[in-house]
C-alpha cells in the first residue's frame, strides 16, 4: 500500500491552476479584442518597463526565454502595429525594440482584460482569502520557504 503523496497533489493542483489562469486570461484578451495572445501581451507589459527601448536579448532575458521565442513574439506585434523595430544608434549590429502609440493604447486596455480575469479567477475567494492567497503566493514568488522556521 502506498502513502499519500501530498506534494503530488499541491503540484497537480498547482498546474491545473496555471492551465485554468491561462485560458481564462485568453479568453477574456479574445473578448475585449486586442488582437494579442497571451505572451505578446506579456512581452508589452514587459516593455513598458524600460525606460528606454530595450535589445531583444534584454527582452529575452527579463521574459527568461530563449532570443528566438521573442523575436517570434516581436514579429506578431510589429505586423500589428503595437512595436516597431529600431536600430541601436551606438551598435548598428543591435535592434531595439519600442511600443508604438497602437501598442500604448493596447497596453491600457490589456490593464481592464486583466483585471476582468482576475476577478473571475478569484471571485470564490472572500476577501480575507485573498489577502492570505496573496502572502502565500509572494512566499513563493520570492522563494524565501526555506528560511523560514
């Protein structure tokens, strides 16, 4: 007979999760209309953070993806319009990547898509179970479970 595994089922609960955030947070981009999946979504979100257009190897490892998985995702977004490649002024070797006023404006409205998700996500949830889902999930965003007592 063999024990219960425990840390089995928290994993298998833990990617049905991940699943089950993942296509909601699709269909909810799909319903407002943006014409962005997911990881170009995230890939905007990303660089909106810098201060000034990044290489895309900086994309590359701020999304801890290989180069190729963002030059795939720029490729989409350029053809819609939302960034544009640029040339480096110090290294002509080097492409940087900005958002177009079209990617701005996606952006914003990305911000309402995602907060439709995320209501739907946790709308079981009283808000006293959010404020503790939220600790746990910094606990183990930031990796800090092993200096604990």
């Amino acid at each position: 007979m063999t024990t219960p595994d425990p840390d089995g089922l928290l994993a298998e609960q833990l990617l049905r999760l991940t699943r089950r955030v993942h296509r909601i947070q699709k269909r909810h981009l799909e319903r407002h209309e943006l014409g962005v999946t997911p990881a170009q979504s995230r890939l905007l979100r990303t660089l909106a953070h810098y201060a000034s257009p990044p290489r895309m190897a900086d994309l590359a490892e701020r999304l801890e993806v290989v180069p190729r998985a963002v030059t795939t995702l720029v490729d989409g977004l350029e053809a819609n319009g939302k960034v544009r490649r640029m040339p480096d002024p110090a290294n002509r070797r080097v492409t940087r990547i900005e958002l177009t006023d079209e990617g701005r404006t996606t952006l914003r409205e990305l911000r309402g898509a995602r907060r439709s998700a995320a209501e739907e996500i946790l709308a079981p949830l009283t808000e006293k179970e959010r404020q503790v889902l939220g600790v746990l999930l910094d606990t183990l965003i930031e990796g800090d479970g092993g200096n604990r007592c």
